[in-house]
C-alpha cells in the first residue's frame, strides 16, 4: 500500500472540492479583503483575485505539501474548538457556537461579503484561531514585534460590521513548536479598530486608524468594476520578497521569466497496489 500517494490525493481532493464555487460565486469574503496604505496594498492581491473570480486557470496550484501545513492548522483549530466545548460542559464558559456563518449586505457593492466565523462564544465573543511557528511570533517583524498581520485585522473588522451583537473579537495565536501563545482583544472603535492584550501583566493597547471598513470596500467596488468590464487590474505587488508573490497561485503568469516547475506530490505513482 503507498500510502503517502493516498494521502496526497486526499489533500488533493479535498482542496478540489473547497474550491468548487467559492471563487466564482462572486460573494466577497472576508479573508479576500485589502486596503491601500499609501502606495502600498495590505491584504490580497486585486490581479490574483479577479483571475480567481474569472475563472482563470492557476498556474501554481498548491501542493499536497503545502496542503498538509494547512490541515495541520485545522488539528489546532479543532483542539481548542474541542477544548472549549468541555469548558462549557464545566459551565466555564455559557455557549460555544462553532463555524457561525454570516452575509453582510454592502450597499456600495453588487456582491454580498460571506464569510464563516470560527467561534462565538457566549453569544458575544467573536474567536478566530490562528496557528503558526515560533519564529514568526519572535522574529524582528514577528508577532510579538510587530501585532497581528494587518490582514488578519481587516478580516476581523468585517466580522465585527457583520456582527453587531459582538462586543469584541479574540485573536489567538498558537506556536505549533514551543506551545507558546497570546490573545489579542479586538474592539470596534467607530468604523476602524483597537487591539489589546497582555504583556508580562501589562496591558498594551494599539490603535489601527487606518484600517477601515470603507478602504477595504472601495478595493472590492474597483474589482466589481474589473471584472464588469473585462479589464485586469494592475499587479499589486512586485516579486522582490518571499510573500506574497512567491505564494501565489499565479506565480508563473506574473513571472514568466522566474517560473517555478510545477509543484507536484512527491509519491510515486509506480508504487500503487
Ligand atoms: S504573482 Fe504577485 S502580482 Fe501577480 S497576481 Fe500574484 S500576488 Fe499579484
């Protein structure tokens, strides 16, 4: 039996069928959201998503390798998910709603923006669990340096305009390595936001002025107009880093001149019994 072939399919499939839809459905979702800064774009690529959103073929597909971190992701996920339900048995904890679905109607745009909460808690408690490796929480520009990726931010703004009966939204990292983690409060501060959380006892509190739900509006209006008129958006980003370019899922078509070789499972497909 290979059964390193099996479970690269698996992952293969499963992937196969999470796309299905999703990117041309039109809906916005909330970890598809950006912001200009300036010059500079925050958050996803305006030409990455109007390829999704059209329909064109990826030329970087993601590989069973890059698949595997993603699940193993969900395993945290669906450790703190189990965690929090024995909480609430206990009575620790009054509700656990798990995977809350949500479409916010935005006047501005043709599409409604659908996405899926993680967690509310009490009824009035947004989570969101995020899990990486201990040396991006450490590092010069890592978590603890820098605050949570301002992309995980805009996401969270959204689902705070969705929903209005929360009172706050909680960002908690997980290091998959050392086991340390940290838990950022997120508030609504009128239309744009402020996080909070604890350091050696001390509360240390951000404010995000510009991170504002009608920035990260007019980026989808832009992209609406896009794809109404057939017209690529211009690149957002240029390849000189490892992120965002180097991930993306049309690395080769942006880049034809550095193009990677197809990123293929490592089984061998000799070996099926
Ligand atoms: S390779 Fe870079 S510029 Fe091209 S679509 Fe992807 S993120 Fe945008």
């Amino acid at each position: 039996m290979n059964l390193i072939y099996l479970i690269e399919q698996s992952l293969l499939e499963k992937e196969e069928k999470r796309k299905i839809g999703k990117e041309i459905s039109g809906e916005h979702w909330p970890s598809s959201a950006s912001l200009k800064i300036g010059d500079k774009t925050e958050g996803e690529c305006l030409l990455a998503l109007y390829r999704k959103k059209t329909g064109v073929q990826e030329t970087n597909p993601f590989s069973p390798d890059t698949l595997q971190k993603f699940a193993w992701g969900n395993l945290f996920h669906d450790w703190i998910s189990d965690l929090l339900e024995k909480e609430c048995l206990k009575g620790n904890i009054k509700s656990v709603e798990k995977e809350v679905n949500f479409k916010l109607k935005e006047p501005r745009l043709q599409n409604l923006i659908s996405g899926r909460i993680d967690m509310i808690l009490n009824g009035k408690i947004g989570l969101e669990i995020k899990s990486s490796f201990g040396r991006f929480f450490f590092s010069k520009e890592g978590l603890l340096s820098a605050g949570p990726k301002i992309s995980y931010l805009t996401q969270t703004l959204l689902y705070l305009k969705a929903k209005p009966e929360l009172e706050y939204f909680i960002l908690l990292f997980l290091a998959r390595d050392i086991g340390f983690k940290v838990a950022y409060n997120v508030y609504r501060e009128e239309d744009y936001i402020r996080t909070e959380y604890f350091e050696k006892g001390e509360k240390k509190t951000k404010r995000y002025e510009f991170i504002a739900y009608d920035k990260i509006v007019e980026r989808w209006v832009e992209l609406e107009m896009c794809i109404a008129e057939k017209k690529e958006p211009p690149p957002d980003f240029k390849f000189r880093s490892k992120w965002p370019c180097s991930g993306c899922l049309y690395f080769n078509m942006c880049y034809p001149e550095k193009k990677k070789t197809e990123a293929k499972g490592r089984f061998d497909f000799g070996q099926q019994e």
